[in-house]
C-alpha cells in the first residue's frame, strides 16, 4: 500500500529528513542536499510485517553476532552482510522435545546443587 504524498507519515518523514540534513552530526556530511531532495520524493510504501517464528530469538542473535564477528572482523557491531550476503543455508533451534530435555537437565543439576550450596553456607 503506497501512502498518499500528503499524508501525515510522509510529512513526518520529510521533516526527518530534513533534519537529517541540517542537524545530525551521524548522516549529515554523507549525503548531499539532493540526496535528501531525492529520498523525499520517493514512495512510502507500508506492507505487512513479516511474523517471526523463533522460538529462541536469543540463539537467533547469538548466531547472528558470531556470523558478523567471522565476516566482518573489523567492525562486527556493522556488517551489513549478515542482512544482505545472501548465505544459504539454515541454523535450526533445537527441536521442542530436544528443548525440554536441555531445560530438564539444566533444572535437575541446578537443584542438585542448592543442598550442597546452601550446606556450605552454613558452615
């Protein structure tokens, strides 16, 4: 869905832009004034989100950071290329029940230890 020209979002969008320009101290310098010119008289175009179905978005991230420490060494906290390198090939969480027997486990050590733990504290 394309937002009409005189709409609020695209007002709002110009005037960022706009500042963009003449205040920021992080894009200002990199783009010329008819760059700014040019992205305001492009489209806004609204289209649905795309639903995430990561049951761990931590491990998600963490893979992500250690893709970007190993393509992007320099600057990883920067690396483009994680979005848009197109990699092929998946990383898949662990399955469901799999899941349960890791959380299981970890519980179970975890209780084993409180005894022991709290014995030596009151020593």
């Amino acid at each position: 869905m394309q937002v009409p020209l005189d709409s609020e979002i695209v007002a709002r969008r110009n005037y960022i832009l706009d500042l963009m320009k003449t205040r920021s101290p992080l894009s200002g310098a990199k783009h010329t004034p008819d760059e700014y010119e040019a992205a305001k008289l492009e489209p806004v175009v609204l289209r649905p989100q795309a639903s995430s179905t990561w049951r761990a978005p931590q491990f998600v991230w963490q893979v992500r950071q250690d893709l970007a420490q190993i393509v992007c060494p320099d600057n990883p906290n920067d690396c483009p290329d994680v979005d848009t390198g197109g990699y092929v090939g998946r990383v898949e969480e662990p399955a469901a029940a799999d899941l349960d027997t890791i959380l299981a486990e970890a519980d179970a050590a975890v209780a084993e230890e409180k005894p022991a733990d709290e014995a030596e504290e009151k020593k």
